[in-house]
C-alpha cells in the first residue's frame, strides 16, 4: 500500500478522483507514467533540450523538482482526451473547434486557462433576451388596429396560428440545440450543420437580411411613436382621411419623409453607438425590458380603468356589447398609412393580417444567439424559449379579448396608438416605453445580424464574403457597416406596413428551417443523435415547417416565390462557388441510410438484365510505368465514361502498392487522396481505393474477390493493354497478364482491356466512321451493349455500328447473317450484320495472303516463340525437372501454339481489311489457354492487336446484359 500511494505521489495522481479510494489504489498496476498519466504543461523553446525534446526541468516539474497542477489524460491520447471532455474533470480549459473541411487536419490541443465570464442562467440568458426581442413595436402600434380589422375571432385564429408555429419551431429548436455544444451564428449554425453547408448559408444569409431589415422596422416605430406624441417635430404633415366613404374629422397622420428623415438619422446614431460600445449595450440591454414590462402593466391597468369616452372618444370600457360589435371582422381598404379609406389602394384581408402581425412573435432565437454566456446551455435553452414563447402568446390572446371589449371598431382602426391613449396614468410614460423598447431591439438587431454574416464569412465557404470575415474576439466593423446600409435602405422606403411582409418571410424561412433540421435528424435517428430535450417528435417538426410555408403563401404568394428564389440562387451559388467541406448534417446520414436500403433491398441475387448497370473496375496502374506524380492514365476516366449512359453508374479506381501495409498505410492514403483528385479533376461519377499487397499479382486477387457489396461489386475489369512490355523488356508483365484475365474468369468479373488508350477521344473530339464489332464467341450481348453507350456519346454519337460475324464455312453465312439480324432487331439496335468465312485451322490460306505487315509479325511472333520454347527445355533438361514456366508446370503441343498464332493471324488480317477506318473496334478476348506459357500467349495478343490504333478486347461473364422482352 505504501509503495503504491508513494508511486501515485511520484506519477502526480494524487488530485486524481477516482484514485480517492484505498480499494483502488490497492489495484494499481506497475508504473507506466508515459501511458497512463503525464503532466500538462505548455512546451516552450526553453523546455525544450537539444534533441526538440522536453527536457526535465525542475522547476516545470521534472525528475526532482516540484510538480505544477496535473491533468488527466486517457492512454496519451490528447485528442481523444478533448474529445470525451474528461479535460473538464481537471479544470482545463479547450477551446472550441470549428467543423473541418475536406483535406483539413484538425488538432485539438488545450492552452493556458483563461479566466470566464460571468456566465448567465436560463431567466437573464434566456427568458430575457426571447421577451423583450417578442415584444415590440407590432403589440404597441398595431395590435389593436389588427382586432379592429380582423374583429376578435379571427385575431384569436391568427395569434393561435402564429404562436403555434413558433412554439413548434421552439421545440424543434430546444432538441437541436441540445444534442451538443453550439458555437457562435446561432441559427446559421443549427441549420448547416443538420442541413448541410449549402442550406445552412442560403438560410443564414436571408436571416441575415431578416434581422437587418427588422433593425429598420424597428428604427420606423420609434421614430412613428416619437412623431406620434410629439406631431410639432414634423417636418411634413398630412391630414385628412375618409372612413367608409363619408368624411370624418380631420385625422392627422404620419408622412413618410418625416419617416424617412428621423429614421436615417436614429440608424445612423445607432452604428455610431454599435461601433464604439457593443460591451456596454449587451450589458444595458436587459434594461430596455423594464420600461416594456412597466408599459404593459400600465396598459393593463388602463384596460380595466377605462369607462365610456374615457380617457378619450370612443372608449366604451370592458364592455360586452363592444364585445359581440368587434367579434367579426371588418375588411376595408385603407390609405399607405393605415386609415380606413373606401378610395384607399391598400386591401386588407386574413392572410395580409398574418404577415404583419408575424413579427411580433418572431424572437425566439435570441436565447441560442447567447449560448456561449450560458451556464447550462441544455437546461437553459429549452425551459427559456419556450417559456418565453408561451407567454407572449398568452398575453397576446389576453389582449385581443380586452381590446376588442374596450373600443369601437372606428377607434381601434383610426387610433394607432391605441395603447397610449388608454393607458394609465398617462400617455408619454407609453411613448417612452415604446421608443426604448424599440430603440433597445434594434440595437439587437444591428449588433446581432453582423455577427450572423461574420459568422458565415469565418467558415470559409463563399470567397464573395472574405470581406466580412473577423477574427476571433475581434468585433464586425465592415460586417456592421454594411448591416447599416441594408438598414437605411428599408428605412428610405418608410413604410412599416411593407416592410414587416419582408421580414416575416425571411424568419418564416429561418424557422422552416430548424424545423426541417430536427425532422430530418429525428427521422433518422443517427447514433450520435442524442438530445437531451426529449418533448420532441420527427412528426411535430414536420407539423411546424409544413405551418411556416403555408403560413409564407397565406401572407403573399408572390413574396414567397422571391424569397425562396433567392434561397435557391444562394445555395445554387454555394454549390457552385463554395468551398463547403463535411459538417456531418443529416442529409449524408440520408444518403447512408437510403444507401444501406437499397442495397439490402438489391439483394445477393443476380440482377436482371433490363437493370443492369456496368459497374467498372478500373486498374490505374496494372504494369507500373506512369510517373509517381500521375495516379492513372489521363484517358482511362474518359473511357470509364463512356461505359455509363448520361453519366449514371459508378466506377471503382483501383491501385495497388507493393510492400508492407504498416509501412505504407500512410503512403496509400496519399495516393488515394490524390487519385481522388484526379476523378474529380476528369468529372467522373466514381471512387478511389488503394490497396496495399506484397505484389500486385496477390493484390488483384484480393480485390477482385472482396471489392463492393451485394450487387454492388464490379462486374467489368477495365484495364489498358500492355503495348510497352516487349519495348520496356518486362518479363514479369506476360504472367501478371495472364493471371489478372484468369483471376477474372474465376470471380465471374468481365474484362475489357484497352489497346491504344493514348488515342482514346474525349468528350470534346467528335469522331466519324464506324463502330465494328468482331463477335467471335457468346458473351452475354456485353459487346453490344457497349457499343451502344458508345453511341450516347457526344464523341461517338456520328458513328454508325458494324457488326462482323465469323462462319466456319460458306453455306452457313447467310443463315448465321439472318439470325444476327433478327436478333439485333429484337434488340432495339440497329447495325449492318456482315458475315465473314475464316477457316480458322487452316495452316495455309486457301484465298489470298494476308498483309505484308501481317505476315512479318507473323514471322517474327514465330520465331520468338520458337526461341522461347527452346530455352525453357534446355532450362528443364540441364535442371532434370518438367518443362516449367512461369513457375509452373507446362505441356505445349508446338502444332497447336502454331494453330493459335495462325488464327490470330487471320483475325488481324481480316480486321486490318475491313476496319483499318473504323472509329474503334470491338473484338472477343480469348480465354488464355490453360497448358500454354503466358509468353505464348502475349504473342497470340501481339499478333491480333499488330497495327490496329483503336482495339476493345472484350470478354463477357456467365450471364446475359441484354434481353429482349419488355
């Protein structure tokens, strides 16, 4: 025990909880202090000795000094350390890591502890914020003059509709936000990494528009209250109005340049105020709630005060006659300003109600724009926003009964400020409260929305925006200048009524949006998907996004259509321009699962031939002469693309690398980093893998065994054709041939093997001429079908298709020409059938000779292969074994090898007459003879490939690829 707790003494464990208990420390093992538990410290230049290591100075702790605080660590493992949190266990600190992008490697390394802010409960970080940003200017300047348009019941209907559909999105909220730690853009932040980088910024950026255009309708209603209680500070009057089509007393409104004036003026004052003390308004703003909160009790108190004309004409009191009077609703047009007018432009109905009444119940994100202040982000988030959501809907519905029982229906249209007049004790109180409150909100707004788009700019995704980026701590100048101008220019159009339709559909796109997040993640259900707000279901957050787009189409069809269209430009642009790299959203846990679906629902069996799909195989580098720097072939993409139809299907790009796999892991990944790259580069719809094995040879074998899943496998092996093996002197390349066309035969896999991929056109080399098939042996109709996605091809699609069949005699031609007509008509291909007569075990050629060119390789082949044979028995005889090769046994019969390279002969004679012109020709693959040496049957492909540019050598699999039924 003693010399347990005096090793735990010299590890520095001593502060560790769990080693508290004397059972425990009874268990310690042996000590290894480089894995268990080492001393964090900060490694400077002066820690460090000679050698870049740190050395052991005493006094940071090292073999005799004085241990500084020590933090636990898991095995060493810093990053996995950060990762599980268990760093929170000693008090340190880590900082918050930004999601990574393709390519990026991301460390995770604690510094130096910094000391914290204050941090904020639910009630202060939470519930405030959401409650003076919900109650605004809409409840004071229009809430009465909607309950007299809209009449009670219906003003019941929409503020039940409204506050249901931010109550829906709160609880979609509250689970999002609780399935992990938020980091700064609120909303933004939610959306894009549930919804992908491309959503996240669409929606982000018209939040952004949202919030600033909201700064301006802000600026407009207290500069409205403001000329409202005072109208001698106008610079411009109007008066006048009619109601109902006869004359009223004169009314006098509002002009829109005095609007115009003072609102630029207020916006201007406020980026002064933004600029030099965002510190000192976040620490005021939760006093702007307190004249709000006071200014709705005295409106209270001045509901239930009120009598008959009192406090001015055409109050009558709580009354239930009043009540029944403004229970229907009475649409009526009005002038720009809001006063009843049968002449008036302006047409009210429910759905033009929604979209300036919305606004007022917008506010719900302000509590996750704070997350960062939060002591308990989970706990505060959820209870905070929603009791915020429930309360300012109640107090509205409590509302609309009273005002609709206080007034006639002509005061509630006529008097806009309502809420002053009957308020207690007396009116200026209100219009204090009223300028304050708005004043404070859109301080919100125009310090809120700069950090929004700051927020986008620092992830990096769209270069148009590396104007606004900041760095961390630093605050948003040119993000809050801009802000400003978006501001001034809604506050130049000086109508509220026409810019609060704006802004509720860009929070009505925000909030479609949360909602859509949480429908998507809980639907899926992923593993790591874990909220701790558990009042959530996939099927009430499908509920709220279906409300808010009828909600967007109630209020103006047409506004809708320009927002959403400018969502979809914006994430267009993204897709297009941006630089969006994997956030983990939910739409990849999407395609992971629709994928896993489809392929369980595929299947282990056999597909039909109507949906099969070529599924190439692609070997880069099979004989291993490209550049280290080159990955593949250059035109081996363009040929792979040209097996699919309009692009649909996918290719497998195959390398492999000799040697050791714990030597060359790392190696691979690089290498299957950059032929990823290539694939991009050539815009090819397929993936990269890299395998490492002793020799290519074992290799191949294991690939073309285990690659894919289900009927997901390569069914095709595409690879170049080995022109440079006699050239190069590559005796190892005949037996690596062989073995890869054997590996194939054996695992059901066809081949396709490119002669002349140097010359292979791409997508911009339009070729004329023929596309001739040399049809020797069944293969399924593989040949043919290729031939026709060659033709989909724009490079291709000029050519027209010839199809060569070879008889044994002269009375079988036109038959065999019948068949293979009727044939190909049946299935939908059109081509000239021409049959051609090749005794094929003729030593002598009964009509004609072949080419001069034909017959010196042939002669040559002759000889080489004569040589050959010639060396491997004088091998055999001096060493007393069996004729080998390639380290096998072998039985040659010296006629038939001279059979097969008379065959070739005519083969490549006949295809050299009739398709020397042809675009590219397609012909069988013979199988290699299972006796012959693989130096014998190099020669056989030599000779049959000898002076043809453009050749596909073509073997099919056990099965059809083509049918002719429906």
């Amino acid at each position: 025990m003693e010399k347990a707790a005096a090793n735990i003494v010299r590890w520095g464990l001593t502060n560790a909880p769990f080693l508290r208990c004397p059972l425990l420390i009874m268990d310690l093992p042996p000590p290894i202090p480089n894995l268990l538990v080492r001393e964090s410290k900060v490694v400077t230049p002066g820690n460090l000795d000679s050698d870049g290591r740190e050395g052991l100075n005493p006094e940071n702790g090292g073999a005799n000094g004085p241990y500084r605080e020590h933090k636990l660590e898991l095995f060493g493992f810093d990053s996995l350390v950060s990762i599980l949190g268990l760093k929170s266990m000693t008090g340190e600190q880590i900082p918050s890591v930004s999601s990574p992008r393709d390519g990026e490697d991301v460390s995770i390394t604690g510094g130096q502890p910094k000391p914290s802010d204050v941090k904020m409960g639910t009630m202060m970080g939470v519930f405030v914020p959401c409650l003076q940003s919900i109650l605004g200017i809409i409840y004071y300047i229009r809430f009465s003059w909607i309950v007299g348009m809209g009449g009670i019941g219906e003003s019941l209907l929409l503020v039940s509709l409204c506050g249901l559909c931010t109550l829906l999105t709160g609880i979609s909220l509250s689970a999002i936000a609780t399935n992990g730690a938020m980091k700064g853009g609120g909303p933004y932040y939610l959306i894009g990494r549930a919804l992908g980088p491309e959503v996240g910024v669409s929606i982000g950026l018209c939040f952004f528009l949202g919030n600033a255009v909201a700064g301006a309708l802000y600026v407009l209603g207290a500069v409205e209250t403001f000329l409202k209680a005072l109208p001698s500070a106008g610079i411009f009057t109007e008066t006048t109005t009619k109601v109902n089509g006869t004359v009223s007393e004169p009314i006098q409104s509002i002009s829109t340049h005095d609007l115009q004036i003072y609102g630029i003026v207020v916006t201007i004052i406020l980026c002064f105020i933004v600029f030099g003390g965002v510190k000192m308004i976040n620490r005021v703003a939760p006093a702007f709630l307190i004249p709000v909160l006071l200014s709705i009790f005295c409106i209270f108190i001045g509901l239930f005060l009120a009598k008959k004309d009192d406090p001015a004409p055409g109050v009558t009191g709580l009354s239930l006659e009043s009540f029944k009077d403004n229970w229907n609703s009475h649409y009526q047009n009005t002038n720009s300003a809001g006063i009843p007018d049968a002449e008036g432009n302006v047409q009210w109905n429910f759905h033009a109600l929604v979209g300036l009444f919305f606004p007022a119940v917008t506010g719900i994100m302000a509590g996750s724009n704070r997350s960062a202040s939060l002591k308990d982000t989970q706990r505060s988030i959820p209870i905070g926003t929603l009791a915020a959501t429930l309360t300012t809907t109640g107090l509205y519905l409590v509302s609309v009964l009273l005002f609709g029982s206080v007034a006639t229906r002509d005061k509630l249209l006529t008097d806009r400020l309502l809420t002053a007049t009957i308020a207690w004790p007396f009116p200026a109180f209100i219009h204090i409260g009223i300028i304050l409150s708005t004043l404070g909100a859109a301080l919100q707004s125009l310090t809120g929305a700069p950090r929004l788009l700051a927020a986008i700019s620092n992830d990096d995704i769209l270069p148009v925006l590396n104007y606004f980026k900041v760095a961390d701590g630093s605050e948003p100048y040119m993000a809050t200048l801009f802000t400003a101008f978006v501001c001034m220019g809604c506050v130049i159009i000086g109508n509220l009524d026409l810019i609060t339709p704006t802004v509720t559909m860009f929070f009505l796109l925000c909030y479609s949006g949360v909602n859509l997040s949480c429908f998507l993640l809980d639907l899926l259900d992923a593993p790591s998907w874990r909220p701790r707000w558990k009042f959530h279901h996939w099927s009430l957050s499908l509920l709220g996004a279906s409300l808010c787009i009828v909600i967007m189409f109630l209020i103006s069809w047409s506004f809708t259509v320009v927002s959403l269209a400018l969502a979809s430009l914006i994430y267009y642009y993204v897709s297009i321009k941006g630089k969006a790299g994997d956030w983990g959203d939910g739409f990849k846990s999407a395609y992971f699962q629709l994928a896993l679906r489809s392929l369980r629902s595929l299947g282990a069996s056999q597909v039909h031939p109507k949906n099969w799909y070529p599924i190439p195989l692609v070997f880069c580098r099979p004989w291993g002469k490209l550049p280290e720097n080159v990955p593949c072939h250059p035109k081996l993409a363009d040929f792979a693309n040209c097996m699919k139809k309009k692009g649909r299907g996918m290719s497998i790009f195959i390398n492999i690398l000799d040697g050791d796999y714990h030597e060359r892991a790392e190696d691979a990944k690089a290498a299957c980093k950059q032929l990823d790259t290539y694939i991009n580069y050539k815009n090819c719809e397929g993936v990269a893998e890299i395998v490492v094995a002793p020799n290519m040879t074992e290799g191949f074998r294991g690939v073309v065994q285990t690659m894919g899943l289900g009927n997901l496998k390569p069914n095709i092996v595409v690879m170049r054709y080995p022109e440079i093996w006699r050239r190069e002197n590559l005796q190892e390349i005949p037996a690596r041939f062989v073995g890869i066309i054997n590996d194939c035969i054996v695992a059901n896999k066809a081949v396709v093997i490119v002669k002349g991929l140097d010359e292979w056109p791409n997508e911009y080399q339009r070729q004329y001429g023929t596309i001739d098939l040399y049809w020797i042996v069944r293969d399924g109709g593989l040949m043919l079908l290729l031939s026709q996605l060659l033709l989909t091809k724009e490079s291709f699609e000029s050519c027209k298709i010839q199809v060569f069949c070879i008889a044994e005699e002269d009375s079988d031609a036109e038959g065999l020409k019948a068949d293979v007509k009727k044939f190909l008509y049946d299935l939908r291909m059109q081509a000239e059938v021409i049959v051609i007569t090749i005794k094929s075990w003729d030593v002598q050629p009964e009509g004609g000779s072949p080419p001069d060119e034909s017959m010196e390789a042939f002669t040559a082949a002759q000889q080489r292969v004569a040589d050959y044979m010639a060396e491997i028995k004088a091998t055999a005889k001096k060493e007393g074994t069996p004729l080998m090769a390639d380290g096998k046994p072998v039985i040659v019969n010296e006629q038939q090898v001279e059979k097969f390279l008379y065959t070739t002969l005519k083969l490549n004679s006949t295809i050299l007459r009739y398709s020397r012109m042809a675009a590219v020709v397609l012909v069988s693959l013979p199988a290699p003879p299972t006796s012959h040496p693989a130096y014998c049957y190099m020669e056989y492909m030599d000779l049959l490939v000898d002076n043809l540019p453009r050749l596909l050598m073509v073997r099919g699999y056990r099965r059809d690829v083509v049918t002719l039924f429906t």
